[in-house]
C-alpha cells in the first residue's frame, strides 16, 4: 500500500512540474496545438452533423412509414404513352390497389389518392391549396390527426357526398368559411366541411420519388367528388392514370422487402410490363441513408484524423526540441536520483498535457461551429456526449502516441554526458 501511494505522489508531483514548465513557455505551447485544436473540433462537427443529418433523415422517412409502399403514376413521353395504349395499360388505377390487397398476404389496407386540378372560390386565401381526391383509409395509414369533426367515410363515398376535410392553414385562411359545417365551394359545386386537420408538421424536405406533402395546405375530397368537381388532365402527364398515389400498408417491418417484391410483380401483370408507375419503399431509403451517413462520416473523419495527425507530428517536433534543450535539466534530475521511468512520464505527462490542452480548446471551438452551422447554413445538428468524448479521446490518444518517442529519447540520455551539455 505504502509502495503504491509513493508511486502515485511521485507521478503526480512530475506532472505538476511539468505543468509548470508548460505554463512558463505559453507561445511555444499554445502554437503547437492548434493542429489538434483544428483536429478536434473537425472531429466534433462532422460527428454532430452526421449525427442530425442521420436523425433528420429518419424523422422524414419515418413520417411516410417504414411499414409502407408507395406507388406512384409517373409522367411518360409521347412514345410511352403509345407504347401504354398498345399493350392496354390503364395507369394506375383502383383496380390495381383492389388487386394487389387481394393477392398480397402481408397488405392489411391499401389506400388511393388522386390529385386535382380545380379551384376555390374563396377571395381570402393567401395561397393556392392542394385539392386530393382520396379514399376514407388514407388519414389512419399516414396517421393524420383530427382536431374537428370527422374524415371522409365510406358512406361519404358510395353515396357521392360533396364533402371535404381542411388542412389547418386552410381553415385559418378561410376565416369563418373555414369553420365546421360551413360550405366551401371548388369551382362550381358547394362541398361542406366535415372535418379539420390538426396542425401537422410542415417540412420542405422530399425522400426520393414521393414528396412529404403539406397536410396544412390540403383539401381533402372523397374519391366520387373527382368527377362532380370536373378534373383537368394534364395531356404531358399520364392521361391513362386514374390515381396520383396508392399507399400500401405491411402488417410488419419484416415483411415488407418480400411484400414489395410480391407487389413489383402483381403490378408488371396489371400493366403489362408497361413502367407507367414507381415504386418508392421509405424502409429502404431509410437503409440508403444510413449506408450514406456512413461513407460520409468516414470521409470526414479521415479529414479530420490528418488534422490531428499534422497536430501530433508538430508536438513530437516541439517536444523533440524541448528535449534538447533541456539536456542539462535532465542530467540534473537523474543525477538527483530520478529514473528513467520518473523521465518518461515527465515528457510524455507535459505531452499529453498539451494534446488534452488543445482538445477542450478544440471542443469550446467545435460547438460554436456547429452553433453557427445549425444558425447560418439551417442544417440539421445534434450535439451528444459521443460527440464530446470520442474527440477528447482522440487528442489524449495522439499526446500518448506522439509523446512517447521524445519522452522515451529523454529517458536514454546518458546522465554524465547530459550534465556536460552546454
């Protein structure tokens, strides 16, 4: 025990002066860490930033449901659309959804959605808002919320009732027009509201083919209003197509790579082989983006390793030269009796003291970079004490691995030769 606490007295007592001496020579000290310093705050900012880049890439794809497939009528060329009429495609169309739940064991719903080019009468409005024709299942599978009143039912649909559902910012800009029971009219026909969005998220963000569309600017319609309201064609989009969208939902996570194989086939049967449709599977753009958040952290930390690199080689140069300079003081001390052990922890101690010195100075820096990250450029950060850690780490491991050759030189000295060195 006795042996023990003397051993840690005189480690702490050497790292004490070698303290001193760091603080005695601040310029030489402060100018050979700004490698780690730059090192480690690289480190820091690339590991936040992956980090919210990472989380927001989930938070979207989350929002479409990693549960479902989405399909999507895609515009064709002339050429496409004579090559659609020839083989008898008819788009995508409600037979394909009633088909593909009928067929497919793993899909609990499908629900359609068509979008609609019509008008609202409505002088107040501040925007244009999208009109969707849909079916009643479509809030439960993209998990919209009601503040008031109801969604489109099944009733809704077989009786052809004229009804719709607002987004909130619909029914805010609306006014008294917006409010439940009051009647909105789309180009020539009166539809009563029935139901109000909650406030949903709003992001400007996509995930590949399928948009993450603004609920608060919507208008919802029953799939029989499409025709009453007197929807327009676009002759350069697909005139065959009688749905925009068609959400499919797997009964589990696991099945939902087989499910959308399955479905890949049931549709290339429907259509022919015509591709006048695109199938968008957020589980799998969610595997996407984490196989890109991985390439990309790699890339940055590689950059961010040759910053502490180039900062652990200026140390062992600067604490080369402090070695030579202090070849008297070494001479001294083993001649007083210190080992070469009591030697090495010294030099490497004021070495790792100035790594770990630099690496806080690095982390003080890194936050403010991505304070100013998250601020100016609006990108999507996330400070964890991984983040925190791993670069401290970092710059404790450089002072160890770059100390220890001039820390070991020192050690070697030959103490008779040392105290003649002028």
């Amino acid at each position: 025990m006795g042996n023990s606490y003397t051993t840690w007295y005189r480690t702490l007592k050497i790292l004490s002066v070698a303290t001193r001496f760091l603080l005695q020579r601040k310029l030489r000290s402060a100018l050979s860490i700004l490698g780690v310093v730059c090192g480690v705050m690289a480190v820091l900012a690339m590991i936040s930033i992956g980090e919210g880049a990472k989380r927001e890439a989930i938070r979207q794809i989350e929002r479409l449901g990693t549960k479902n497939i989405y399909i999507k009528a895609i515009p064709l060329t002339q050429d496409q659309q004579h090559k659609a009429r020839e083989r008898l495609s008819q788009g995508l169309n409600r037979k394909d959804t009633a088909r593909i739940k009928a067929s497919c064991p793993h899909v609990t719903d499908v629900a359609a959605l068509s979008e609609i080019k019509a008008s609202v009468r409505a002088s107040n409005l501040e925007f244009s808002p999208q009109i969707v024709a849909c079916s009643p299942n479509y809030a439960t599978l993209k998990n919209l919320f009601i503040s008031q009143g109801r969604f489109i039912s099944d009733y809704d649909t077989k009786n052809n009732n004229l009804v719709c559902v607002l987004g909130d910012a619909v029914a805010r800009s609306l006014g008294p027009n917006g409010k439940l029971g009051s009647n909105l009219r789309i180009e020539d026909h009166l539809l009563q509201v029935v139901g109000i969005l909650g406030r949903q998220e709003a992001t400007n963000g996509d995930s590949s083919a399928v948009s993450i569309r603004n609920f608060n600017e919507m208008i919802f319609v029953p799939l029989c209003a499409k025709n009453a309201l007197g929807i327009r064609r676009d002759e350069e989009r697909d005139i065959t197509s009688d749905l925009t969208e068609a959400v499919v939902h797997v009964d589990e996570v696991d099945q939902v790579i087989f499910s959308s194989a399955l479905i890949r086939r049931t549709m290339d049967v429907l259509h022919r082989g015509v591709e006048d449709y695109q199938m968008v599977i957020p589980l799998e753009l969610l595997n996407q983006a984490q196989r890109t958040r991985r390439i990309f952290s790699v890339v940055l930390g590689a950059i961010a390793g040759v910053s502490l690199l180039v900062g652990g080689i200026g140390i062992m140069n600067i604490m080369l030269a402090t070695v030579s300079e202090r070849t008297r003081e070494i001479g001294i001390r083993r001649a007083l009796g210190a080992t070469r052990t009591d030697i090495t922890v010294q030099f490497l101690g004021e070495t790792v003291i100035l790594t770990l010195a630099g690496g806080i100075i690095g982390i003080g820096f890194g936050l403010g970079a991505v304070r100013l990250v998250t601020e100016w450029a609006g990108w999507a950060t996330a400070i964890t004490l991984y983040a925190i850690t791993i670069p401290l780490l970092m710059s404790l491991l450089v002072g160890v691995f770059f100390g220890l050759y001039p820390a070991c030189q020192a050690a070697k000295m030959d103490p008779i030769v040392a105290l003649r060195h002028e």
